[in-house]
C-alpha cells in the first residue's frame, strides 16, 4: 500500500465561509465494524506520551480517539475541552500518558491521540542522528541524536475564521468527512467510518492542529469564491422536476469531477511511506509519511484506519509548510549517505558549505562540530 484507497467516499458541493472551504466527504453505507468514539481529558497544561527507548512525546492533548469494534457501539462521545479564562494557572501540571496508541478492554478497544501519532511519526524521522562517528558532528549529537525535536503548530480555534466556518456549516445526509481548504489551499483531511461518528467528532476539529502555512493562508488569503450551480434553460428545455433534478445532479457530477481531479489530487496521487502502528481484528491503524519532494507540491503527513481491502475507514491528515519539508528532504538524504556530509553534498549536486548552511537553516546547527565544520570551510576554499 503507497496510496491512500478513497473507494466509497463521494464529493459533495463546498461550503465556503471567508476563505474557508469545506468540501463534504459522504458514503452510500457506513463502514461495517468500526466506530469511533471521543475521549476528552480535562484540566490545563501539556501531556507527556512515555514511548519506548527513554523518548517522551511533549504536546497540548485536548482529546483522544477510541476505535471501537467490538459491534456494541455502547460508548458515547463527550463534548469540549475547556481552557481558562486567564490562561495558564501558576504551576501547570503534566498529565502523563502510556503510548500514542494503546489497547483498551481486552483486543476489542483502542485508544489513540489523534495526529499526535502521525506527528511523532514526522518528529521521529531518523531520531537516533548519526550511527557513524564523523568528525563534523559533535559528540552530543553521537550520544543522543536529535533529542530534542520540536516542531511549531496551530490550534484550529488560533487559525482565522475556521471556528466560526465550523460552526455554522451545515451537515450532509450520510456525511462521514471533509475536506478543509484555507484559501483554496487543502489544509488537512479527516474521514470517520460512520456519519453518526461524524456529527459528534465534527467539533474536535477546531481543536485540531495545523500548519505554519494554513495559519498564514488563512490570516493574508482573500475570500474565495462559492460554489455555484447554472442551470440553463437550452434545447429540450426543462419541463419537468424530473428534468430539473437531473440537471441539478450533472452539475454535481461536474462539481466533484472538478474537485476529484485538481483540488484534492495531491492529497490521494502521493506515494506515501505507511507504518502499520496497531492491527484490530480486520482493520489496521497506520502513520504515513510523505516522500519530501522539492518543488512546491503540496505534502501531508497522517493516519489511516484501513479495512481488509485497504480502503479508508478513518483518516486525518496534517499539511507540512515548506521548511518541514525541506527539513524531511535533508533528513532523508543524510541518512541515506551515512550523514557524511561530502558525499551528501555530491547527491544534492551542491557544496559542502551549502549542506552546512542546509542543517543551520533545518534547526539543527548545534549537532555540528563548529571547530571542524569551519576548518573544512577554510579548505575548501583555499583549494
């Protein structure tokens, strides 16, 4: 599997608020099996995950996800997360958390942190540095690698407009998704396997994190324009509701051919990198991380539910600004080189001061050997 399966999933016509676009993702029959429930945890302040290897995963947690397939659907979802008035109070506490993704009740339960784990899964991008000891790194960056990675985002309630687009946009019958544009730009993705999980998960997704880009899109982006339908009186004519239906629905059928081929075709046309993290009964819970292609094409890390035919039940996706992936794309070749840094400048087809000035740039100056760094400079350039 390199692609994410969309089989069942149908495009209706957008709702646009500001610059924010909502394009509805609708199934004919819910997924058989799954359901997803919301598990909110109260009080203030940051959430540590205890990973394996002596690695703590540091992040605001609003809420988590419990996949459901036991068949009962007896658990319900909770509503909200509330934040203080004043901010932060004095002496904030830590709630501490086992893994990103655990079992619950036996094998029928499980909780997960929703792209929390797709976020670990871009922070843990070659995490253990160097296995080979060069001397342009330091003997910090030997002994604990990239420890710490730390990486920026936004709440959904920070980005602006979406809270209120959110609010007052209307459901779907059979809705089980969406698509969310920040001037026209696809922002992050999010399918549940059932529309009554949909209708009660719909609110998390101001609690969401987002990108670097959404926010700025959303902040210095125009209106967009709404989706409108022309329905034209020509040979034949329209003599009937059943004429005028059929109209309606060749324009919805031109809308989501639109739709399908340009708007979201980055999205679903990536060969992605998938990791199975847990498998439950006939489906399998996965992190996915994009190739970090140079060049302006739009790349997203998530999560996915598939069912055995490796079609999509569940999936939230987190859009990368451009840094992040240029961050993935020198993480990438480093490790594909050894992280010996010549012959990392030769397959970029570049310098061994560009590579430098590279990993300053990605944030991750202090791993290098400043001493040994600035005498290779010093050679090159003589020579």
């Amino acid at each position: 599997m390199t692609r994410i399966d969309p089989t069942g999933l149908d495009t209706r016509p957008a709702q646009v608020w500001g610059g924010v676009r909502l394009v509805p993702l609708v199934r004919s029959e819910p997924v058989a099996g799954l359901r997803l429930h919301r598990e909110v945890y109260g009080g203030y302040g940051p959430a540590t995950v205890d990973l394996d290897d002596r690695t703590v995963y540091t992040s605001y947690v609003p809420h988590g996800f419990v996949a459901d397939w036991t068949g009962t659907g007896a658990e319900q979802a909770a509503y909200g997360t509330r934040l203080g008035d004043e901010g932060a109070p004095p002496g904030v506490p830590v709630r501490r958390l086992h893994r990103m993704a655990k079992r619950r009740q036996g094998e029928r339960r499980m909780r997960f942190l929703p792209l929390h784990l797709a976020l670990e899964g871009y922070l843990a991008l070659h995490f253990g540095g160097p296995p080979v000891v060069w001397d342009d790194w330091s003997r910090e960056a030997l002994r604990r690698g990239l420890s710490p990675r730390a990486e920026a985002a936004y709440a959904g309630w920070a980005v602006p407009g979406l809270a209120e687009a959110l609010r007052i946009f209307e459901l779907h019958p059979g809705q089980c998704g969406m698509l969310l544009y920040v001037a026209d730009a696809l922002a992050a993705a999010f399918v549940v396997p059932h529309p009554d999980d949909y209708r009660r998960l719909h609110p998390t997704l101001v609690e969401d994190l987002y990108g670097e880009l959404v926010h700025q899109y959303a902040y210095y982006g125009a209106s967009v324009p709404e989706f409108t339908a022309r329905i034209r009186d020509g040979a034949g004519g329209i003599r009937t509701l059943a004429d005028l239906r059929a109209a309606a629905r060749e324009q919805e059928r031109a809308w989501t051919a639109a739709h399908d081929g340009l708007m979201a075709r980055d999205l679903l046309e990536t060969p992605y990198a998938f990791s199975r993290v847990q498998r439950m009964g006939s489906f399998a819970l996965y992190r996915f991380l994009p190739p970090f292609l140079r060049g302006g094409q739009e790349q997203h890390i998530g999560e996915l539910i598939t069912d055995h035919k490796g079609r999509t039940a569940y999936l939230k996706t987190f859009r990368l600004s451009e840094n992040q992936i240029r961050k993935g794309h020198l993480l990438r070749q480093l490790a594909a080189h050894d992280w010996h840094l010549g012959r990392t400048a030769e397959a970029l087809g570049t310098s061994y001061e560009e590579v430098v000035r590279r990993i300053r740039s990605a944030g991750l100056g202090g791993l290098l050997d400043a001493h040994v760094v600035a005498q290779r400079v010093r050679e090159n350039q003589e020579s």
